[in-house]
C-alpha cells in the first residue's frame, strides 16, 4: 500500500551527525580526545540509518 522506495539517505545520515554531534561536542568540551568523538559520531550515524532503513 505504501512505498517509500524513495529515501533520502544522504538526508537521513546528515540528520543523524549533526544530532550524534552535538551530544559528542559536549564530550569533546568535557576531555574526551576528539578522534573518537568522530568515532562515535560516525558510528551513531551509520546506526540510526540502519534502523531507519530496518523498519
């Protein structure tokens, strides 16, 4: 009944960053070392698009 074929993966990984990037900035500005703020960044991202797709 409802085909949604037509995703926007860019658009759903970009939305994803930018909201695992804020939480990851504060840990950034708290001490943590930056590369792996990018890690869980990425890896927060690439998860939600996942589950996105998944469901």
């Amino acid at each position: 009944m409802y085909d949604n074929s037509n995703r926007d993966w860019v658009g759903s990984l970009l939305i994803a960053a930018i909201g695992a990037g804020v939480i990851t900035s504060f840990a950034v500005s708290q001490g943590q070392n930056p590369l792996e703020g990018l890690g869980i960044t990425a890896i927060a991202a690439v998860a939600a698009v996942t589950i996105d797709c998944l469901l």
